[in-house]
C-alpha cells in the first residue's frame, strides 16, 4: 500500500531562474533539470510508464518528482538543495517538488530522505555519489554491437562479416556484442534461433580474432510463448489476483517475469549464465532489467528491490568478478554496486525525435536529454553508456549524435554495419572507441 507524502521542506525560489532535477527510476525514465515553468517528461501511455517508468507511482498534474533524488536550484543565489534517499539500497522514495503561489517550492516525500547542499545542482548529486564511497568504477572496454544496425534480425553471418570489417578497417574493438535476435525466445535463452548455428563457435571465433565474445540477455522477463512459460509456469511472478505480473507489452507480448527467489527459477537463471560465460563470453549486457523490480507475490517473501538485488547476484556470481556486466533498462538507485557499466539513457535511434514525443522513448534527443541528466554519475556509480555510436551515413544528425557520446567520455560502442561507413565514419568510429573510458 503506498505511504502518504509528507512535508519535508519550504524553500523561497526565483520562479525566473530556480531549476529543478528530477531523477527518473531506471535507464530510460528522462532525468534531467527543468524549468519551473517546463512541464516534465511523463509517459503517454500505460504500457509505456510500466515499461520506462515507475509503476504505480503516478506524479500529479503540475508536480515534479524524482525517485530517491531531487535537486532544486533556487535561481536567487542561494545553495542548492538536494534530498536524496536515505538508504538507497533498501529504499527509494519518491520525492515531490510542487510551487505554491509562484514563489515558494514545497518538497514532500513517501519515505525518509537526507538533505545534502551544493553550489550547482550537478556538485550536489556528486556529493551525494561520493558518500556512498562505492568502489571507483573500472574503466569499459571498446565495443561492437550488433542491435542498431541488425536489430532482432542479426545472423551469424552478420556477426562473421563485421568481425572480418573490424580488422580490414583497423578499429580498435575489444568486445563484439550480439545483441537480441540470437535466441529462441526472451526466457529459452540456451536454446538458438534459426539465424544461428553456434552460440559457443561464435565465441571461439570471435576470440580467435583476438577480441572479447560479448551478449545481449534480458534476464528477468519471459515469453509467454517460450518453453520456459510453458513448462514451468511456477517460476513466474504472480499479481495479487492469482494471474501472472505484467512485465508489459514488447515483441508482440504481454511480457511475464521470472521468479528468482523460486529454488528452481534461481538454478535456471544460474546454469544459463555459467554455461554462456564457459562459452567464452565475458563481457554481458542485460537488459529490461526493470522487471526484476516489479511488484508481486513471489515464492519467497522478499521485497521487489531485495529480489531484483539478489537477482542480479545471482548473474554475478554466475559470470565471476572478472567479467563485465553492464546494466540496461535498470532501476537506477537499487542497482548501486552492482554493475561496472550502466546505460544512463533511453535509447537511441537512427532517427532525432521519439515516438509521440516520449522521452523514454528510442531517439537521439531523449538519449542526449538523460545521458546529460546523469553525466554525474559517470565514474562515480559506474562507468556510463551513453548508448551506441551510430556512424554510417544513413543516420540523422549522426555528427550531433556522435559529438554527444564522445562528451559524456564513458563506454564506447559501435552499433554500424562497418562496411556501410563512409570515410568520416571510419574515422569518427575509429578515434572515439581509441579514445575510451
């Protein structure tokens, strides 16, 4: 049952020039500064604030919210305020900014906060980042990945050619990628799509050419179509009625999420990454990740964040600390310490603007929005992703975008068919991966 929010503070503002920082829940939840004038970024549907949003916890009308972080700049010279959850690991509050006759800020909160002050809105959520005193992130290898060019209909072949283009062109790569389409279906992740004929030949190619084997997986939801809903419908996170937790609608399906605190379900999800990393894969991307965070009845009476938290060391455990793990589709605050790299975005696009105008939506302007939003957490909480470096010629406004990508200085990645780059391509993809965090 949600708590009531409660009057936290009363702050005089410049309606003029104050600002004010909403910090979304996960990856593509839009986060960044607002005038008191501006209406914030909120979802224009429901399958998208359960799927990019917080579930389930709506903002009213005329009211700014961010969940666990809010950061206000007076505009008058005074500090900037900043109230931060309290223990950020357990709980995240959601925190509430509503102006009260043009000139007076009222901040309210569901759960219990910590004021920090700064002389910027940025200084002050790196002051906050810092007191965690998490260890300093290790830096991100180069890397190719397949989804923006291929998407979910990427081959083997696909993946032989531009392994071949990557040494043609002379592009420092370390981590070659696959991304979605490898798999049967979202849960039956050991078992190949037809495009595929060896998950672990891939890997031995991919490191024969001296480079990292990398993938894609969105651990936490399953198919409703899969062999794994089919035959173990126990292991699925179940709503207060009895029915399955909706994960919300993507690939055509009303998408359903896996039980990690179930015995059987936690095995699962262990043999699937112990087998990929004895593969030869090191470098993982996971994604969706939202959906280990949802709310329902579990076969162990954990919490949705305890879950999610102890879900993801599972993965860990699974892969060794030596392997990369980056988060995706993540909430942000109940993942602290848990990855090396983390997607700050929504994604990106081949195109500028999202569709319906929805910041959590794919496009160059949400990305770039969110990704400035969050450039504090770059190097603090884990290295950034700003998402892919998108090059070839048939890209919009690709040098804004790329310009974008090499300003945040975080995770480099390629997301071209490499031989579609025409020379300023080559070249733009050749020095920011050479210039990497």
């Amino acid at each position: 049952m949600p708590h009531p929010f409660t009057p936290v503070a009363s702050v005089p503002v410049d309606p003029a020039h104050a600002r004010v920082h909403e910090e979304g829940w996960q990856s593509w939840s839009p986060s960044g500064a607002y005038a008191l004038t501006d209406r914030p970024y909120r979802p224009t549907n429901d399958n998208w604030a359960t799927v990019c949003y917080r579930p389930g916890v709506t903002a009213p009308e005329g009211t700014f919210q961010g969940e666990g972080l809010l950061a206000l700049d007076p505009g008058d010279g005074s500090p900037v305020r900043l109230w931060a959850a309290v223990d950020p690991f357990t709980e995240v509050p959601s925190i509430r900014l509503t102006v009260m006759d043009g000139d007076v800020a009222e901040i309210s909160t569901d759960g219990l906060v910590k004021e920090w002050t700064g002389t910027t809105i940025h200084s002050a959520l790196a002051a906050w980042a810092d007191s965690l005193q998490l260890p300093t992130p290790r830096p991100a290898p180069t890397v190719w990945c397949s989804w923006y060019e291929y998407f979910t209909a990427v081959t083997e072949d696909d993946i032989h050619e531009n392994l071949r283009a990557m040494d043609t062109l002379d592009l420092p790569i370390d981590v070659v990628q696959i991304d979605d389409g490898y798999q049967k279906a979202l849960g039956d992740w050991l078992t190949l799509s037809g495009r595929f004929r060896s998950r672990e030949g891939i890997a031995d190619a991919i490191r024969a050419r001296g480079r990292r084997a990398g993938i894609w997986t969105a651990p936490f939801l399953v198919d409703p179509a899969s062999d794994l809903a089919a035959e173990h419908p126990e292991w699925l996170v179940r709503d207060e009625d009895g029915g399955f937790t909706h994960a919300g609608r993507n690939w055509g399906h009303d998408l359903r999420v896996l039980d990690t605190t179930h015995p059987e379900a936690a095995a699962y999800l262990t043999d699937v990454f112990r087998t990929l990393r004895a593969e030869g894969y090191d470098y993982f991307k996971v994604d969706f990740l939202y959906a280990g965070a949802l709310e329902g009845v579990r076969h162990a009476s954990k919490d949705a964040l305890q879950a999610y938290r102890a879900g993801i060391g599972l993965i860990r455990e699974a892969i060794g600390d030596d392997a990369y793990l980056l988060g995706c589709g993540a909430p942000i605050l109940p993942s602290l310490g848990l990855f090396d790299a983390m997607r700050v975005s929504p994604d990106t696009a081949p195109h500028r603007r999202p569709e319906a105008d929805d910041y959590s939506q794919p496009g160059q302007d949400p990305a770039e929005f969110t990704g400035a939003g969050r450039q504090w957490q770059h190097g603090r909480l884990w290295i950034n992703d700003p998402d892919c470096l998108m090059a070839r010629p048939a890209v919009e406004t690709r040098e804004q975008w790329a310009a974008h990508v090499e300003a945040t200085g975080g995770l480099m990645a390629s997301s071209d068919r490499l031989l579609s780059l025409d020379e300023w391509g080559v070249a733009t993809t050749r020095r920011l991966l050479g210039g990497a965090a």
